[in-house]
C-alpha cells in the first residue's frame, strides 16, 4: 500500500545526505497520506544509501506498524504528534544541518534578512527550548514554536521543517540551512538587520504567487 508515497519519502530521504544535511543515520524525513492519514517514514538506524522504498515504514497516528519489516524512526513519536497537531501538514523533515543548527546550539532563532527565508516561510525561524529528543514533548515544543509556521528549531537538537508533502518540506529544509550558512557568515562581519515585517509578509505572498510554472507567466519586458 501507499507505493507512491513510499517512492517519495525515500527520495527525499536520499536528499538529506546529497545535500550535506545529515551524517551517518541521523535525520529524516516522513509523509503522511491525506486519503488514509497512514505516514511513511525510513527505518531506524538503517544508512541513507541503503535506503529504498521497500525498506520505508508505514504508520498510523498512534504509531501501530501497518506495513513494514523494520522499526521506524526513533523520533516518529515527534513526527505523530506534529501530524495530530498539524492538519495542514504532509510532509517533515529533520535533519542536524551544521548551520541552522548552530543556531539551536545556541538557543537563537534564526532572524529573516534573507529572502529565501521569507519567500520559503514568510517569517524567522523560531527556536524551541529544549525537549527530550525521541519523545513527545519535542513535537510538542516543535508545534508551540512553529506557532502555524513550516520550520522550527529546537534548542540543543536540531531542525525539522514541514511542508503539504514530504518534498516540500526537505525543500524547506536545504533553503533554510542555505539560509543559516549565509547569515551566519555575515554575523561574523557585523550585526545584521532583519526585514521589515511588512516587507517579510510581502515577499512571502509575491512568491507564493509567482514562483513555479504555475505561477504568474508575465515577464515584464
């Protein structure tokens, strides 16, 4: 069952190590069905590279094994708490990216002076206290901070991103860790000035409007 999705989330999986997002085993990325409300999600402890579509793990809200010889993922406690809280969502992503995670080493959210930030999320990137990672409490810190956002950080962990599939929130991911590298960078040479919020909400709606072939196919000459 769900075959389709089980193709998707283990390529987005595959994108975690591609990109330079996650070492090792640490990190992933699951899907949720919005006909069953069944997730897909990659195995535990299992090397990107030795990932496919059959080795992803289907389960449902509570966390029952539907489908699958392997255990899940231990953070799908996190990733079923988001869902359950989450109605909007279809996607997440976790990963320990060096750079947006530097900034939850530190406890600081991640400040929107970049457009790839507001394009992708319309806001910052708010950090998380610390929460026990693997269990329920950390979804639970990840939904309070994303406040209806699409990423959070939590403190001392990592960061997880969300999105309408599991594409778009590995999306996210790799533009926000792109972001984190940027501004990071910049911090080093002085303070930094955030966006103005009309202007974060601004771009925010231009992009959703214009990015993508289905967006808007004007060009101004």
């Amino acid at each position: 069952m769900l075959e389709a999705l089980k193709v998707e989330v283990c390529e987005q999986n595959h994108e975690l190590p591609n990109n330079g997002l996650v070492v090792g085993s640490g990190g992933n990325v699951s899907g949720r069905d919005p006909a069953t409300g069944l997730v897909v999600i990659k195995p535990s402890g299992v090397k990107f590279a030795k990932l496919t579509p059959d080795t992803m793990v289907v389960v449902d809200l509570d966390g029952t094994i539907i489908e699958g010889s392997m255990k899940p993922s231990v953070d799908t406690g996190i990733h079923l708490y988001i869902y359950r809280h989450r109605p909007d969502v279809f996607g997440i992503t976790h990963t320990h990216s060096p750079y947006a995670t530097s900034f939850a080493a530190r406890g600081e959210r991640i400040p929107a002076v970049l457009t790839p930030i507001t394009h992708m999320l319309g806001r910052d990137v708010p950090c998380a206290p610390y929460a026990t990672p693997g269990e329920v409490e950390t979804g639970k810190a990840v939904v309070e901070a994303a406040a209806g956002g699409m990423a959070a950080l939590v403190q001392a962990h990592g960061v997880f991103t969300m999105g309408k599939s599991a594409t778009e929130a590995t999306s996210v991911a790799m533009y926000l860790e792109e972001a984190a590298m940027t501004t990071h960078i910049a911090m080093l040479r002085g303070p930094v000035t955030e966006m103005p919020a009309a202007e974060i909400e601004r771009c925010y709606h231009w992009f959703r409007k214009n990015y993508g072939q289905s967006g808007n196919k004007k060009v101004n000459a």
